[in-house]
C-alpha cells in the first residue's frame, strides 16, 4: 500500500454514521420534511458519493470540510428537492404550434380550475342521482350540454378521441365490415393508425377508392351483407391537393341509409362553433356534420374545443345507447375530473361571443398580430436588457430581433392553414468566439425554472409570441438564464 492511500481511511472514518445524521437537528428536519425512507436513501447518497471522492483524491487533506455532518446534510438536501420537483410541471409554449400534444394542447380558463377543484377534493354526485338518491350516469353531467351545443340526440365520453374511434368501431362493427376511403386512412402522431385501431377493434376494414379519388359508386358497390357502416375520417395532418375527388357525408349518409347501415364521422379535432366566425379557416362543425346525415360523430375534447383530454361521440340515440351497453365503455370511461372540466368548457360556448376571451385556444388562435407583436417587442426588450446590459460585458453575443413567423393551430386541425404572427429571433453569434451555440441558448431557455420552449431554426432560436400572453412570465426568469450563460462560461475556462 501507497503512504497516500494508507491516509484514506482516517479521512472517511470521520464521516458521521447515516444514524447520526439523520439524529442531528438538520437531519431531523429532512426527515419530518421528505420522510425518513427518502431522507435515508439520500443520506446513504451523500455518503457514497463524498467517500468516492477521497478514492479519487488519495492526498486529501483530512481536515476537509466535506466530511461534516453540515456538508453531507448539505448535498442530501440538494438531492432530496431534486427527487420532489414535480416531474410533470407547467412550460411557457413559444413553440408557434398552439395546440401541442407534446406540450398538453389546450390550456383552462382559470375559472375551470374552480370547478375541478371542488370535485377533486370532495365526494360528488359522479354517478348518483339527488331526486332520485338512486345511481345515476356520470355522462349526465354533460351529455346534455353536447347535445345542445351539436343538435345530436345522445353523447357519451370516453378517454381520449383514439378510444372514442375504438369504442364506436367495436360497438358497431364487431366482427363485420366497416368502408372507408383509401384517402381516409390515416396516421396520426405515429401511435393512431386507423387500419391498427380498426383491427383492434375487430372490425374488416374494406377500403375503397385511391388514395387521390374516391367516388360514390365505389362504397355503392362495396355494401354486401357483411358491412355494418360506411365510415368518413378527417385526413387532420394531411390534405390530398390537385386531382381529387371525395364524397361527401350527406351522400354517403343517403347511401347507408337506403342500405340500413351507420355512417361514422371522426372529425379529428372537432369545432362546436364556425371558426370563420373569428377569421380563422372554415372547420366543418359538429353540427354540421350531424346535420348532413352522419349518425355517429367522434371527436378530441382537447383540440379545437379547447378543453381536457377526452373523446367526445355523439348522434342518434339508438347508436349510442348501443355503444353505452359496450363493456369496453367501463374500461375507457372518463373521471370525475376530466367530467368537472368538460361540463365547465361546455358551458363556455354558451355564449359564443365572448369564446375569445372566455377560452385560451380561441384567445391565443384570434390574437392580432399587432397585440402578437407587442408582446414580442416587450419580450425582445427584456432580453436585450438581461443579456447585455449596459453595465455588464454582453453575457451571449447574439442579435435580438422580432420577425414575422407563421404559427400553426396544431393537433391535425386545419394542418396546411398557418396563421400570420410574430417571433423575437435570437440569433447568436457566429463570428463570435463563444462555444455556445443556439442548442445551448435552447438548452438554458429549457432549464429556466418554467421551462421556455421555442424553436430552432436557420440556427436561431424563435420564440413564437403569439402564445404570450404575459411577457413577464419570461423577463422575470431571464437572471437565471444570464446564470446559466455565465456559469457555462466560466466552465469552459
Ligand atoms: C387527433 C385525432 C384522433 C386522436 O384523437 P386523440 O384525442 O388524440 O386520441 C383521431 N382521429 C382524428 C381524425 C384526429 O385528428
């Protein structure tokens, strides 16, 4: 053995035992703060990861502080805040896609969160009816309000759209046909492909059509004993442009009727109201779509409507109660809380004028861009001030600058439809000598206490501001952004 590594064992023998720790008057306030099995698995951390250093550092001095009880409290603490952050937590979303699934899409109104909460932390009449005091149906809470927002006779609602697309599917098509386009058969996000969920949900698919044109003749002659319904899909992330030919639902709806099958609509994002009415692209509503004849709609909950994660079917009575008797029905029901939220959003649209202001998705997808753009000129301000003050040496060489940019709604609605709107461009220096580039500037915007998300493009960071609506929300975070620049600077020296 080495004169240094015989010195190792009276460095680590002054540790103080994980007994003793958590004994100490710190170690006690962990324990009552994070519990004591965390506290412990902390402490054991600390302890392992101080006596790995002295390995490394054979000639460490023994007097060194890190072996003391304060120090290894110290790191156990750190470690300990680091297991409790919240793992899923808000982001400001400057990403130009409003609606985005990675990101959570709609975002409440504040006022939603009311309702929510009282349910959340309450027992509630989720399944009991109070005339009756006998068990009720949790769709009650809201089947009414989708009804009269869409004029279809009954609705029900399940987890998401995909299990809303499933559930109909198996309810009404189990082990028969179901025809569609082969224009229609889409993908969405990687995970919702609509031949998969169809096999899944033991139904033949038979396509008919191309993937450019499909006529009415062609379902026509598809229809034979097997088939139980014609089904339409929303092509949400794609659009079939030049020559092209598809039929549309009040056809079709003829055609199932004269041939005594249903007719399914997935409308994807499915609007309550005409968004042209807000200068937005023309969506066909769900309304609309009922009106022409399609006996069962489904639709995403929080897309275009703006509201929770949900699958929304509506139509005619007799197929949804059909779908209701379903036992995949149980397995796919919605909780207390996405019901509590919906039935809050619903009741938004009741008075359609005020949809803009009343709901997030409508307010950040009408902004003008003039508002757009004071946003971003107040934000581009804040970070001219915070990176390269007057008093300070710059901290990140790069050029601050508000650009036109197009955002997109997201989510498959209206997909080659952007709306006009404006982006403050950090654009860093090349020329410079700072290592850091603009996946570092990314990188510190991600690690800000409410992560800032933007987008990088042409070598530069954009920072779509039209999801901005409180330019504070960033310029209060900026000293811990110029922290990080100057602590990775200081690294690299
Ligand atoms: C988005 C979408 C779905 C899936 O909806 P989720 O709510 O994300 O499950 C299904 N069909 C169409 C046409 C869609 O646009």
């Amino acid at each position: 053995m080495s004169r240094s590594a015989k010195s190792k064992p009276s460095a680590l023998s002054r540790l103080p035992s994980v007994d003793a720790l958590l004994r100490s008057e710190s170690g006690g306030e962990l324990v009552a703060h994070y519990g004591r099995p965390m506290t412990t698995d902390a402490v054991r951390d600390a302890l392992a990861s101080i006596r790995k250093r002295y390995a490394k550092r054979a000639d460490v001095d023994t007097t060194d502080a890190l072996v003391g009880e304060h120090a290894v409290l110290a790191r156990a603490k750190r470690t300990l805040a680091h297991w409790f952050e919240p793992s899923l937590r808000p982001v400001i979303n400057l990403t130009g896609v409003v609606l985005h699934t990675n990101l959570g899409r709609a975002v409440y109104p504040e006022a939603v969160m009311r309702e929510v909460s009282a349910v959340a932390t309450r027992a509630s009449n989720l399944e009991f009816d109070l005339h009756t005091g006998s068990r009720g149906n949790r769709d009650s809470h809201v089947s009414d309000w989708i009804c009269r927002l869409t004029g279809a006779e009954a609705a029900t609602v399940v987890n998401n759209n995909a299990a809303a697309v499933l559930l109909v599917l198996n309810a009404l098509g189990h082990g028969r046909e179901i025809i569609v386009s082969r224009g229609e058969l889409i993908e969405i996000g990687g995970s919702f492909r609509m031949p998969d969920i169809m096999e899944r949900a033991g139904v033949r698919l038979r396509e008919v059509g191309t993937t450019n044109r499909t006529h009415l003749k062609d379902y026509a002659d598809a229809i034979g004993d097997e088939t139980a319904a014609l089904m339409k899909v929303h092509p949400s992330n794609y659009e079939v442009k030049g020559f092209t030919q598809s039929v549309g639902a009040e056809a079709l709806s003829h055609l199932a009727k004269a041939n005594d099958i249903v007719l399914i609509d997935d409308l994807g994002s499915g609007c309550l109201v005409d968004m042209s009415v807000f200068g937005l692209p023309k969506e066909r509503t769900v309304g609309e779509a009922l009106n022409e004849g399609v006996d069962v709609v489904t639709f995403s909950g929080d897309k275009l409507l703006g509201g929770p994660q949900c699958g929304i079917i509506a139509g005619s009575k007799r197929c949804i109660d059909t779908i209701n008797r379903n036992p995949m029905k149980r397995a796919l029901r919605v909780d207390k809380l996405t019901l509590a939220a919906l039935e809050s959003i619903l009741k938004c649209y009741a008075d359609p004028d005020r949809l803009t202001e009343s709901l997030p998705t409508l307010k950040s997808l009408t902004r003008t861009k003039q508002d757009i753009d004071d946003a971003a000129q107040s934000l581009a301000a804040a970070l001219r001030d915070a990176l390269h003050g007057d008093r300070e040496p710059m901290t990140i060489d790069m050029d601050i600058g508000v650009f036109d940019c197009e955002s997109e709604i997201g989510s498959g609605a209206l997909p080659t439809r952007t709306l006009p709107s404006r982006a403050v461009v950090l654009r860093v220096n090349a020329d410079s000598r700072q290592k850091h580039g603009v996946n570092a500037l990314a990188a510190w915007m991600r690690a800000l206490p409410v992560p800032v998300i933007g987008r990088i493009r042409d070598e530069a960071l954009w920072l779509d501001c039209r999801t901005l609506h409180d330019p504070s929300d960033v310029a209060k975070q900026l000293h811990a952004l110029v922290d990080q620049a100057r602590s990775a600077a200081s690294a690299d020296v």
